[in-house]
C-alpha cells in the first residue's frame, strides 16, 4: 500500500518543521517517563544512607566507559547530522553507523556489568536498591536498542538520499537517551 | 499529492489517482483521520455497554443481595470486585478517553483548522491499533484463571501488587498491561494532536481563532502527556512487583505503598481535566451556535482553561487526606483544591452569559448541552467538602464520594458524547438524526441519572462505605430504609440503561435512513461546516484560508445571523 | 529556514564541544576519590548539569532553536519538581501522623526532622 504523506505535513505555521516538532514533544513526554523513576530513586535513596554501601558494587569503570562511549556515539551523530545537511551522504552514513556501534559497545559493556553483578548476587530482587538500579538502566538500554533499529532504518533512506531531516530527528532522539545517562550515571555509580 | 503540495494548496488532483479502496484499506488500515476517528469510537462505544452492563449487575446485587441477577447469574464477591475494577476502568480508560480525546480529536481537529488530515496518519493509525490490542487484553483478563483484577481502579499497593492478597495472578498483570497500553496509545495521539493543531493550521488562523473545543483538546493532550509519565515508570514498577517479586511497593521489604498513590494520582488527578476539557470544549461550541451569539469572553475562557490545567497539578493529594501523608501537605492541598474551583467556576459562568440575550434553539445537543452544565455543577459544588481535608476525612471512601464523582464523570463522558454525537452527526454521517426520539433520550436519560446518584449521595452522608460486597454483612448499613434507597437507584440504573436503546436505534435508523443534511445544517462558522457532509478523503475541495474568530454570531449589520471563518466578507 | 539552519551548525566546533565534556567526564570520576561529601557531590552532580546543559545548547542545537522549545522541556522540568517536593516528604519518612514503618526506619541514628505538624 502506497502511502502518501498529507498536505498537513508539510505545512509549517511554527516556523519548525513538523518532524522536529513532534521530536520534541517526544523528549517532553521522555523527559517525565525517565524523571518521574528518577525522582522515585533519589527519594528512596536520600532515605537510605546505607543505599551508599549498596553503590559501591557497581563497576565505576565501566560506567564511565559508557559515559564515554554515548558521548562519542553523540559526537558521531551530530556529525552525521551535519553531513547530511552538507549533502555529503556517504560520509553521513558511515556516521550513523559509528552511532550504532557505540550504541553496540555501550550495550556489551553493559551486559558485561550485569553478568558480574547478577553473578556476585546482586539480582533485580536483592533489595530496593538493585531494583531500581535494574529497572532504570534496563529501561534506558531499550530506549539505547529502539534507537539503533531506527537508526539503522534511517541510515537506508540517507544512501538513497531520501528523507535527510530524519538523520536530525533522531539525533535530537539520541542526545536525550545520552543525557539521562549523564544523569543516570552519577545516581547509581558515583554517588556512594 | 506531492505535486499538489509544492503548488497550490488543492487535494482535487489527489482523489482521480485513487482507485476505489477495498474494504480492509478504507475501514481497518485506514490512516485517514476521520475513520480512525470512527474506530475509536465506535469501540468507545462498545466498550461504553460493557462497563454499563457491568455496572448493571453490581447495582443488581446490591440491591438484591445474593440473589441471582437476570442475564449474569449469582455474585460472587471476588466476580463483585472485577466488575466494579473494571467498571471504572473502563469507563475512565476505554470510554470517557477514546470518544472524549481520540474520537473527538481525531475527527475535528483536521476539519475545524482547516487542513486534510493529521500531521502523521501512520502514527495515528498505530495508536488505534495500540488502543484496539490494549481493549482486547482487558477484556481477555476476564477469562484468565482467576479472573480479571478486582483491586480498585486506583489499584492500590499490596492489594494490587501481590496476588496472594488479589487472588488474580493473571488478571492484575494484564489489567495493569492493558492500561499502560492505553497509556502509550493516548501519548501517540496527543503528540499528533499537539503538532497538527501548532503547525498545520490554515492560513490566516491566528491564535485566537483556533475554535475553543480544540483548544481544549490539546490542552488536555498537553496535561496528559505531562502528568502520565510518572506513572508509566510506576506502572512498570508495579508490574515488577506483581510478575517479578520486586518490592517497590512492599512495606516489609522497604518499599512504599503510598508512593504509588502519589504516581497515580499525580496523573489521576490531571487525568479529570484531561477528559473534562474536551466535554467542555463541546459545551461551547454547541451553546454558541444554538443560542446564535458570539461566545462570551472567548480570551477569558482560555485563559481559564490554561489556569485550571497549571493547577491541576497542584490537586492530587486531597484523594490521599487519610492515607497517612504529612498534615502539613494536606493543608495545602486543601488550599489549592478549594482554588481550582475559581477558574472552572469562570467557564461556566462565561458559557451561561452566552446564553444571555441570544434567541436559543432547544435542539437535542442544546439540552444536552445545557445538562451538562447544570448536572456539572452538582459534581463541582459537591467536591468541595471532599477537597476540604477537615469533611473529607467523614466521607472518604463513602458513596458521597462516588455521587461526587459521577456527577463530574457522567456530565463529563456521556452527557459530554451525546451533546457531540447530536451535533456532529450530520457532519460525521452526512444525515441529520431524529429530533424527537433525540429528547425522549434526553430526558429519559438525564431523570434516570439523577435518579441514581442523588440517594447515593443520601447514602453517603448515613456512613455507607464503598466497595462493600454485600450491606446485610454490616448491621447499621442494612437498615429497610437505606436498602429501599439501593433499590430505587437501581431501578434508575436500569431504566437508564434502558433509555439508550432509542439512542441506539435512532442513530442505527439515521445512520441509513436520515434526512440528508447539506454542508452546513446548523448555519456554523467554524470551518468543519465547509467540507461537505460527510468530508471525503482530503475533507476540502479547496483549502480554506481563515479570515475571521470562529464566534461571529448575530452580527450587527449583516443579513445573516452567521459569518463562517472562511467567508472573506 | 534550513539554510539558516545548516550555517549555524557550520559555526560550532563538535570536536571541541566533545573534548569538553570527555575532560568533565574526567573530574567528575576523580571528583569522588578525594573523599569530601560536598565535592563528590558537586564533581558528580553539578558536572552532570553541565554536561547535560552543553549536550542540549550543542547538539541538539537548543543555542539556535526557537525559544518555545526550551520553555516546553523546561515547562515539564517544572512538573517534575512539582511531583518531587509533593511527594518526598511522605516517602522519605517513616512514619506518618498515623502510622509508622518500623521496617523502614532509617539505620541512621540522627532524628529524621518533623515539623509540628504532628498531634499524635
């Protein structure tokens, strides 16, 4: 079935166009999903000092490796973002490809991290604490999954030079899944 | 299309390249707003008999307690708990937000700001579609072992988390499922929504004059979205709880069961207004057009409307006055909950000096319109001494509560579709509906539901609590005179019920038979009354550009008595 | 509008931008092993703000976007604070005016302080 995008689409009263709109009215709603556990785990945790022992078992390294790999897998986007919009699509789309692989590398590490704590018998049910720790990073490295397949699905369209704003909508998409791991990162890793 | 786009605004080429759709592509797969529309509601509606059947049978065994009730059989007290679970649910959920929001969003927003469709059609088809799987799951939670869940809409932690205590191993997770579900389908909209009504509005539609009931449509998919968040996380919370075993919500392992109140009712609350803006957006349009004057203080009301969203935030802790929370909090919940009243108090009196002066038409919406307000207000003023936390703590959880509500929530979801349905049925189905069996639904239905909610409200004030099985099991509440009050509300219950079948076979007959209405039956400005009736695909011939406020009524001067938007003079 | 777009972003050295935050990312780890509470805090929060702060102006070019977008993020930052200061102080006490949780009582010694709102 062919589909034809509606003359509404195209229209752009705001000045912004429609897809960057909407994007940010997706971080809007992200912003409270991922704030509002947030805001749950910080209450949890000003209440529990001991929480501070608990922090102590998971691997600073390997956080701040993350950290670093979404930070560059962010770099690379916003490179790719910037081809795109040079025209150069090539170069754009080996861009995308470095962010998937630094969403990749992001997710090995992680699983890594998780086999030596669920190992060590720090399961999701060992106390409140690992809950909440499973729970946000587990909802985080989705968000982390859901970006590389549409990713991977943009990188198509930009060889053929098809639907180029895109490569900055989910640029806008991935920053955000970066920054609550900036955040996520000081809550569960650092803060002992 | 596309060439269509880049020159003239004009969808004429667009429909000669169409072939005639089959049937699975113009009903099911449709990503055009105006039948994606009529999916939503139409389940809206099926979902709507469901939870009225519901509601049928526990108002049967509360009345006649034990007894088997005809078309459902013997009560039992875990089947009495599902049903009225998922009574609220649905009707909050399933009813009152698809037919509310998505139908009513999805099938005006495109018409009344002029442009052909929603900005993303394919993303509004998905969230039908999620909408459609989470109703199939909830109902599928009815025939799982053990039941579909019966811990409270508000599903309150550990009742809801574990299931030695719920009994419903398999109906708590899919319940819990279903509403997040629902959740995402309801965030997809509002997104498409609020970025249709942002950037694809006609030329010339400035911002005050986008029409108020789509105003209020985005305002509330703006709260939605703000509010529910919080609670999506908790919802995956409790579901770890219930599938998993975690404890976030478990006091003995050091979780906190009243911070899941918190999450729910941060969204709970919000979540009234969200289906409260839509109804009162409708209100508005059809007291506008049939009392042929221009809406008093259209500014006034949306600023308004901006007041009471911004404090809807501020509210959801007078729902927990007894649940153990700070004193000091409740203080000023009391406050800002006693002060909400002022803006909604506003509106109303804004739509009744509308009324003033103009030479009103009783059509079937215009009563029903007119009901709502009177009916709401009885909600509103008694929500006052349950917002007070000094007389909440006598009535929480009495059916002072529940009269409360219904009164808020029946004007809101039903009152609030009929007043819709009346008025834009001929633009929906191109036929006019029957006027006459339109009041005989009118005033059957509004009598009956008076009927029901005001000896509850008796009730209530004599100390009778929610949520009880069966009133014999407590002495004082079992009293002739209080049973004859259940028995009298039941029968209303009943003979509402019965008061939709005109409804239904009014609009069945109508759907069909109807006198065929032109473009623009009611003589309306706004620009849904341009596209002909029903809209085809692409809704206008031409796209309109806007020239005027939508509320030009009974203009001085000119020979008729309505000046449509699109008109350039 | 994209044209403008796409000379602004021509501007910003994303390089740099990185390297920037590679160094914060940095402090922010060696911040904690001195060991004081009120610089762990700091390196490890404060730094994150930052941090989050450069990756929105930057790259998600909130520096050159229109304005009413930083006020809807804003806006539900808002919400979120509304949410945490209505609801922490139930869920960081034990005990309520009616009720305490003797399961939960912090390990800490220091009296959690309660204002004279409690009767009971």
């Amino acid at each position: 079935m062919s589909f034809q995008a509606p003359l509404a689409t195209s229209r752009s009263v705001t000045g912004l166009p429609t897809g960057r709109l909407a994007i940010w009215w997706v971080v809007v709603s992200e912003i409270v999903i991922f704030g509002g556990l947030i805001a749950c785990y910080v209450m949890f945790r000003l209440r529990h000092p001991e929480w501070g022992e608990y922090a102590s078992h998971t691997s600073t390294p390997a956080g701040a490796l993350n950290t670093f790999v979404l930070l560059t897998s962010s770099l690379s986007i916003v490179l790719a973002h910037q081809a795109a919009a040079a025209g150069n699509l090539v170069k754009s789309f080996r861009y995308i490809w470095c962010t998937i692989g630094g969403g990749g590398i992001f997710l090995l590490v992680k699983s890594y991290e998780w086999t030596t704590e669920i190992s060590h018998g720090y399961t999701l049910f060992a106390n409140n604490f690992w809950s909440f720790y499973y729970t946000a990073t587990g909802l985080h490295g989705l968000h982390v999954i859901a970006g590389m397949v549409i990713m991977a699905i943009i990188s198509i369209g930009v060889r053929k030079g098809e639907h180029l704003p895109r490569v900055e909508y989910i640029g806008i998409y991935w920053h955000f899944v970066d920054i609550v791991w900036l955040f996520l990162f000081p809550l569960f890793y650092i803060a002992k | 299309m596309a060439e269509a786009v880049t020159t003239a605004e004009t969808t004429e080429g667009a429909h000669s390249h169409h072939g005639e759709p089959d049937f699975w592509s113009k009903y099911i797969f449709s990503t055009d707003h105006k039948m994606i529309a009529m999916q939503y509601m139409f389940t809206g509606m099926i979902m709507a008999l469901i939870g009225g059947y519901m509601a049928y049978v526990f108002r049967m065994q509360l009345a006649f307690p034990g007894e088997s009730v005809p078309g459902y059989g013997t009560v039992t007290p875990l089947a009495y708990n599902s049903l009225i679970t998922n009574h609220g649910a649905i009707m909050i959920f399933w009813v009152a937000m698809p037919i509310l929001i998505a139908a009513l969003g999805n099938f005006l927003i495109p018409l009344m700001i002029g442009c052909d469709d929603m900005v993303f059609p394919r993303v509004n088809r998905l969230s039908y579609q999620i909408f459609l799987l989470s109703a199939i799951i909830l109902i599928a939670s009815f025939f799982v072992p053990g039941g579909g869940f019966g811990g409270a809409w508000t599903a309150y932690p550990p009742l809801s988390a574990q299931s030695q205590y719920n009994l419903t191993p398999f109906g708590a997770p899919m319940w819990l499922l279903a509403v997040a579900l629902e959740f995402v389908a309801f965030l997809l909209g509002g997104i498409n929504f609020i970025t249709t009504t942002m950037n694809a509005r006609a030329k010339g539609m400035k911002m005050y004059d986008i029409p108020i009931v789509v105003w209020m449509i985005v305002i509330a998919s703006i709260l939605f979205m703000a509010s529910v968040g919080p609670l999506i996380a908790g919802a995956v919370m409790l579901l770890f709880d219930q599938v998993l075993g975690t404890t976030f919500y478990n006091p003995d392992a050091g979780g906190d069961p009243v911070l899941w109140q918190h999450l729910f009712w941060f969204f709970g609350h919000p979540e009234v207004y969200v289906v409260l803006l839509p109804a009162m957006g409708v209100v508005a349009e059809v007291i506008t057009v049939f009392a042929r004057k221009k809406l008093f203080a259209y500014k006034t009301i949306l600023y308004t409307t901006f007041a009471t969203g911004i404090l809807s935030f501020f509210v959801w802790a007078h729902h927990q006055f007894i649940a153990g929370i700070d004193p000091r909090m409740a203080h000023i919940f009391t406050v800002t909950t006693v002060l909400i009243s002022i803006p909604i108090a506003e509106m109303l009196f804004c739509y009744i000096a509308t009324l003033y002066g103009g030479s009103i038409r009783l059509t079937t919406a215009m009563l029903f319109a007119l009901s709502f307000l009177a009916e709401f207000l009885i909600g509103g003023v008694t929500g006052i001494y349950l917002g007070a936390s000094g007389t909440d703590i006598y009535f929480h959880d009495t059916y002072f509560v529940l009269a409360h509500f219904h009164y808020t929530f029946f004007p809101i979801a039903i009152i609030g579709f009929f007043t819709a349905i009346y008025y834009w049925f001929p633009k929906m189905f191109g036929r006019m509906m029957n006027e006459t069996w339109g009041k005989i639904h009118f005033w059957g239905t509004i009598i009956c539901f008076n009927g029901i909610f005001l000896p509850l409200f008796v009730l209530g004030m004599g100390g009778q609590h929610r949520r009880i099985y069966n009133f014999n099991n407590f002495p004082d509440l079992a009293t002739p005179e209080m049973q004859d009050l259940r028995i009298f509300a039941t029968w209303s219950a009943v003979a509402m019920l019965v008061f939709q079948i005109p409804f239904l076979i009014n609009f069945t007959v109508s759907l069909f038979k109807g006198k065929k209405a032109g473009k623009n039956p009611w003589n309306a400005n706004t620009l849904e009354w341009v596209a002909p009736s029903p809209p085809p695909h692409g809704n206008f011939a031409e796209m309109p550009v806007v020239y005027r406020a939508p509320y030009e009524y009974s203009v001085p001067g000119r020979e008729k008595d309505y000046w449509p938007q699109n008109m350039p003079d | 509008m994209t044209e403008e777009h796409a000379e602004a972003h021509e501007h910003t050295n994303y390089i740099k931008i990185w390297a920037i935050l590679t160094f914060m990312l940095v402090l922010s780890i060696l911040g904690p092993m001195i060991g004081i509470k009120w610089v762990t805090l700091i390196a490890a929060f404060g730094i994150a703000v930052v941090k989050a702060a450069m990756v929105g102006a930057y790259f998600m070019h909130l520096n050159i976007e229109k304005r009413y977008v930083w006020y809807m993020l804003f806006t539900a930052l808002l919400f979120l604070g509304l949410f945490f200061f209505g609801v922490s102080p139930d869920v960081m006490k034990a005990e309520g005016s009616n009720w305490v949780n003797h399961n939960n009582m912090p390990v800490a010694t220091e009296e959690v302080g309660h204002g004279d709102g409690h009767s009971e």
